[in-house]
C-alpha cells in the first residue's frame, strides 16, 4: 500500500514532502537588512485576529508609533477582497507591526507585547505570521506546504533528514493546528 504524499488531515492536505525539506530556527538576531519575514511580508488578517490585536494597541504603541494618530490610534487595517483584512506597511514595506532594536533587529511588535502580557504569541499574532514559514493555501481547498522563498532567511535550512520533521517545523504545527493535527501527521507516515 503507497502512502499518500498530501494526506488531509482536520480537512487541511498536507504537503509532506515540502514540510521535510525544512529545518527552521526563528534567530530574532539575524533578523537585519530586510532578511525578516516582518520586513518583507504582510499578511491578511481575520476580524477576530484584527479585533485581537486593536485590543493591544496600548501596549503596541509602546513599541512603534505607526499606529499613533494624536491622543488615538489609526485605523492600520484595509478591508482586502477576500473577508479580511491587510496590514498597513511602512515606507519601507515592512509591516506596520515592526520594530528595530538599537542591535538593528528587526523584530515583531505583536510577539514582544505577548510575551510581555505572559501568553503565547500564537494566541496574538495572525495566523499567516504563527505558521511562517508554513503557509496554509485556501483554494481549491486548504494545503499546509512551505513558503516558496523559505531559502532567503537565515532561520530557514535545508533539512539533512527528508523523513523526519524538524523541532522547528513541529513546534509551528502544535502551535497553531494543535497536538491531534501533529499526531496524525506523524502516525500518517511515520515522519
């Protein structure tokens, strides 16, 4: 019996193979230059994840004043086509949530205010930032694979084991699709 090579899994097809290519290490340090996912992505956002984050804008103005606008805040959030919604940029097109440490790190505002309220940054962060460099597709139907420019990051390696996944690759996918979603995958194939 073959195995499947994109098993669904909680109705999402899995890109085994392209998950296994990859060994990830989030290094905030090596964060410089536009080499960030922040500095060179924006992702969409759902209205609970935007209500979430608007929620937090005391403390995120702590880290950035993009979103300052007198004594309130700007609205940073554009109604996209697709029943979500964008994050601003910058004038450099980084996203409006960046930050730079005085050591040049680019770093993400959303994760720094989790860890300082003492949650995950999972339960702040979009979804499309949790997964990276993961991206989960919606159409024709949900695929779980790897982004495209996954090699242009220094967090990002080619894995040594194409049958294993990596502690990086694992802790994304407990985080965001929870310890089921990471059991069958495993059992699915042994990986």
């Amino acid at each position: 019996m073959s195995r499947d090579p994109k098993p669904i899994i909680h109705g999402i097809r899995v890109d085994r193979a392209a998950l296994q290519t990859l060994r990830h290490k989030c290094h905030p340090g090596a964060c410089r230059n536009g080499s960030s996912c922040c500095s060179r992505y924006i992702p969409h956002v759902t209205q609970s994840e935007l209500k979430r984050i608007v929620g937090c804008f005391p403390i995120i103005a702590h880290y950035t004043d993009g979103i300052k606008n007198g004594h309130g805040f700007k609205n940073v959030f554009e109604e996209c086509d697709d029943a979500t919604y964008c994050i601003d940029a910058n004038e450099d097109e980084s996203c409006i949530f960046t930050y730079t440490k005085a050591a040049g790190e680019t770093l993400c505002v959303l994760h720094s205010v989790a860890l300082d309220l003492r949650i995950s940054p999972v339960d702040l962060k979009p979804k499309a930032c949790s997964l990276w460099p993961l991206t989960l597709s919606e159409e024709p139907e949900p695929e779980l694979s790897v982004d495209r420019n996954w090699r242009e990051f220094p967090c990002n390696t080619l894995s040594d084991n194409d049958r294993r996944l990596d502690s990086g690759v694992i802790n994304i996918l407990a985080s965001c699709f929870g310890v089921s979603f990471l059991k069958q995958l495993i059992s699915s194939d042994h990986v």
